[in-house]
C-alpha cells in the first residue's frame, strides 16, 4: 500500500480555476484515467506580455505540466509564479501544495492548502489534498478526517475515497478499506488501482479468492504495480 500521490493526485488537480478552462494532462502513459499529454509551453494563444490573466493562466498551465511529468521541482516554480502574480489563485495554492507532498515537503504542502481552503472554504481538491499531507506525516487520523470532508463536499470524488481506504487499511482497518475501495469502484468502473488495493485489503484479512478476482481485474484495466 502506498501513500505516494504521484501516481494518480497529479491527474487530478481540478481544472475549473477562475481563468483556467479544463484541459487535458497528462504524466506519460494515460494508466486507467484517460488523459491525454499536453505540451509544455507558453504560447497560448492572446496571452498578455504585461502580466494580465492570460499569461498567469500561461504559467498555471506550464506548472500543472511540469506535475503530470513528474517535474515537481519545475512544477513548485511555477506555481510559486502564479501565485507571485495572483495572489487569490486557490488553485495554485493546491497544485503547489500537491507537489511539496510529493517533494517530502509535508507541512509546507498542509500551508499551501490551508491557503486555498482560506480563498476558497468549499474546495474539496484542498481537503483532500490536506488528507494526503496528514497521511505523509503519518497522522492517520487527521488524514481520514480531511478525506471526509472532501467527500461530503463532492460525494462523487472516487480519488478521495481511494486515499480514505488507503489509510484505512494502513490502520488495519480493512472493512473500511474495502467499504472505500468498492465507493471509488461503484463511482468509477474501471478504476484499476482501487481494484488492486482492494485485492490488497481482501488478502489482508485471508480472502485470497477474492483477492484474486480484483488482481485480475486490475491488470485486465492495464494496471502495473509500480517498480
């Protein structure tokens, strides 16, 4: 079991900023999510050289670019960009936060999303992401907090029920585990990693048969465990 966000927080940083359309990103090969790569550049088209929404927008996209490559430094950077222009910019806030929990940067990630929080109460991606910081600091319990609130806010984020049975089963909470897991299945069918954490969670508690289907599951959905 991993608490690593890498592989699946950063396709999930949420694209409905004040300025910043939804676009499609990506950090190699698309997994169970679907997403697409997106190039890293500044040219976007009407983009303002004197420091107006267009170029924050500009610098949102690189920085969130950097992160789906896997570029957290590069990603922190930018984000600090944005944020040097944009104060206000919630989402900033979190996609940096997301890379200083990648980075082993716990408390300046829980900073960074108690900022977005602040500018935005009712963003659900910022208490997850909370939720990922406690997680990383190994306070468990703080973690499954945060993740409730994500959840209550947007009952259908199946990343944040991934994360809640991840910790739970870290706890040995394993019906939990597997209560969580099958959430984020019912949200998202063909979530390939809740399967695989969930056969985890089953052959945790000695179901080895039913552990077996959700391997298969998982690795019919193109799942590979990590390296």
């Amino acid at each position: 079991m991993t608490l690593d966000p890498s592989a699946s927080e950063v396709q999930h940083i949420r694209q409905r900023s004040r300025h910043v359309p939804a676009i499609h990103t990506a950090c190699g090969p698309p997994s169970s999510h679907g997403v697409e790569p997106v190039q890293l550049h500044l040219a976007t088209a009407g983009v303002d050289q004197l420091g107006q929404p267009d170029l924050v927008d500009a610098h949102y996209r690189r920085a969130l670019a950097y992160g789906k490559k896997g570029d957290y430094d590069q990603a922190i950077v930018g984000y600090q960009e944005v944020i040097r222009r944009q104060p206000d910019y919630a989402d900033a806030y979190n996609g940096r936060g997301l890379a200083y929990t990648v980075a082993g940067q716990a408390d300046k990630a829980l900073a960074d999303f108690t900022e977005a929080l602040r500018l935005e109460p009712d963003f659900a991606e910022a208490f997850n992401g909370r939720g990922l910081a406690y997680a990383a600091k190994l306070e468990f319990d703080k973690a499954i907090i945060e993740y409730g609130k994500a959840i209550r806010l947007k009952p259908d984020f199946a990343l944040a029920y991934w994360n809640r049975g991840n910790v739970h089963s870290l706890m040995g909470e394993q019906n939990k585990a597997i209560a969580d897991f099958t959430k984020a299945i019912q949200i998202k069918p063909k979530y390939a990693e809740a399967y695989s954490n969930r056969g985890k969670a089953y052959s945790a508690m000695g179901d080895s048969a039913q552990a077996k289907k959700d391997f298969q599951r998982a690795e019919e959905l193109g799942f590979k465990p990590p390296k």
